[in-house]
C-alpha cells in the first residue's frame, strides 16, 4: 500500500495515456450524475469540489441504490466501480440506463463491465488487482477527461499533468511530514476540518484512508458551517481530550472563514490535544487538491505502522459485502 501510495503521480500520468483511446463526444449535458462508493466515489467528489464555482450544470455525486429525479435522458451519468460488483453503484446504473441518460462507465471489469460491453458504452477499463482506494487516479482521471470531451469544462487535463510533476517533486518532504503527524495521532482521535468546497472531498479522504488504512474511528466537518453547531459541542472538551485536529486550508479558503477558524481555536483553546494546520500547495486546483490527498495518504500509511496493522485488508467491507450476497 505505501508503494501504491507513493507511485499517485505515475498513475495519473498512465491514467491520462488510457484516456485517449476513449472518446465520448455529444452535446454538453444539463447535468452530470456519478454513481459510485467508497473508494470508487471520491473521484467524483473531488472534481465535484473543483468544479464548485465553475461548472455551468448541476453535479451530483449518487451513493446510493437509487436516482435523484433530476436524472434524466439530458443528463451525463458516471457509474464508477471499481471491481464493478458494488450493489448500489449497479442499481443505480441500472435506473440511469432505464431513463436514457449518457452513461459512462469507469471499471476494472465485474457485471458492470459485462453489461457496458454487451451494450456499447463508453467504458473506461482500469487495471485490476488494485484495492479500490489504491486506483484514486484511475478512477479520477476518466471523469476529467469526459467533462472535457463534452465541453463542460476545460483545461482538466493539462492541470492533472501539473499535479503529477508536483507530487513528484515533493513527495520525499511529504513522508517526512506524514511520519510526524501520524505519530501524533497515535491513539487519539483525529478529527479533520475543511475550509473551502475544495477541500471537502479532501476531508473525506482523509478520515477514509485513516478508516481503511489504519483501521480508526475519524470525523470531519467543515467550516464555516461549523460554526452553527459543531462549536456548541466543542464544549464537552472531556470528550475530546484525546484528540488531535488537522485542519485543511488552502490559498482561496475565504478569509472570513479562515478568521473563523482563528476565532474558533481561541475560544476552544485547551480542548484539543494537538492541532495541525496543513496548506495545500501549487497554483491551480487540482495540485492543491491532489497534493493534500497525497499527504493524507502517507498519514494512513504511516499511522497504520504505528499502530502494527496491515494497510491492505478491508475485513470487514469483505465479509459485510459477504453477508449481502445473494440476499435481497
Ligand atoms: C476498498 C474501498 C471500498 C470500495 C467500496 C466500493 O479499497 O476503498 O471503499 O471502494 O466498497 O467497491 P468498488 O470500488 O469495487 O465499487
């Protein structure tokens, strides 16, 4: 897992090869739709965080058995699984594909796979083998690269390139950072802030790579909605005592937000153990966005041997999903 953690730039950048042979043109949608779960929808998330304040139509990222309404034959659907098993990612393909809309699928294989072969639909094939958080390039970059094919938006790709060259440049320093934050979670509770729509998806990566790779309990929240609730619970600090803070920002996190912040580790002085504040670094969204994914990464990775658990196996996703089949 460290070494599939390390090697993000080189898949993006393999990612982006595997794109040019899949072409999927057509008008540009009403609205887009990404149909995926854990690891397959974080993908969707983070360019859902990047297009916040950019894309004309609606974006919705679907983790769920079933459709919003405003999914339509106008509207561009994703369905992302990685091992193309996942039951609510097929459902939710399955009505998509019932209402006429533009569906493309991102896969290693699985019935997904079949059923977009049998009916001749864009599908991206992503290697196999990978645990499905391991293929967050394989699983992104596709997405990217459609919304350009269709005109929503432009430059995605040439940004994804500049993100790789970044990562390569800083990831040795990154390790380093990620050994000394993960060694101050050990055995607290981390909790993880958000500063812009940016970030959120970060966030979320954050806690679920902390989850999956090292196996812990992790929350997040983001800000400035915090602020009309979360801070009102920051007052039990008996509860928090052992727990650390990491709060993510970046150069365009609204400076009456990032005043929030200040004004809310005053008022909670003493309540947390510890708080890390992290910068995304790079110019254009997807560096910044990529390059606090990839320390968040390395943090699992490094908390995980602390802690002497295994990074790779999923347990209990496995024999959950175990108990599902066949089941209805
Ligand atoms: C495992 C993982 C999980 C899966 C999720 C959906 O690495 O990250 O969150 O991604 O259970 O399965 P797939 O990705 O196969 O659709």
């Amino acid at each position: 897992m460290q070494q599939l953690v390390w090697e993000l730039p080189e898949q993006l950048c393999n990612a982006l090869c595997r794109c040019r042979d899949v072409v999927v043109s057509g008008e540009v949608p009403l609205s887009i739709a990404v149909a995926g779960m854990g690891g397959s929808a974080i993908g969707g998330d983070i360019i859902g965080g990047l297009l916040a304040e950019r894309c004309p139509v609606p974006f919705r990222v679907v983790r769920d058995y079933r459709l919003p309404a405003f999914v339509q034959a106008d509207t561009l659907f994703f369905a992302v699984s990685y091992s193309g098993n996942t039951e609510e990612t097929l459902a939710a393909y399955d009505q998509a594909t019932r209402r006429g809309c533009r569906v493309v699928v991102v896969t290693s294989g699985g019935k997904l796979g079949g059923l977009a072969e049998r009916r001749g639909q864009p599908l991206f094939q992503v290697p196999a083998g990978l645990p499905p958080r391991a293929a967050l390039g394989y699983l992104l970059v596709p997405l990217a690269a459609v919304l350009e094919q269709v005109g929503v938006v432009d430059g995605l790709t040439s940004q994804i390139e500049r993100a790789a060259g970044l990562l390569r440049r800083c990831r040795i320093k990154w390790q380093r950072q990620a050994k000394r934050i993960a060694k101050s979670l050990f055995e607290r509770l981390p909790i993880v802030y958000s500063t812009s729509r940016l970030l959120d998806p970060v966030a979320d990566r954050w806690r679920c790579q902390l989850n999956e790779n090292a196996k812990v309990m992790c929350h997040t929240a983001v800000f400035p909605e915090h602020n009309h609730n979360e801070i009102v619970g920051m007052g039990s600090p008996e509860s928090l005592r052992r727990s650390v803070l990491l709060i993510l920002y970046d150069r365009f996190t609204h400076p009456r937000t990032a005043r929030r912040v200040a004004q809310t580790l005053e008022i909670a002085r003493g309540t947390f153990e510890r708080a890390h504040r992290l910068k995304t670094e790079g110019r254009v969204p997807f560096e910044r966005v990529l390059s606090l994914c990839m320390l968040g990464d390395m943090v699992s990775i490094e908390l995980a041997r602390f802690r002497r658990v295994d990074p790779l196996p999923v347990a209990r996703i496995d024999s959950l999903k175990e108990r599902m089949r066949g089941k209805r």
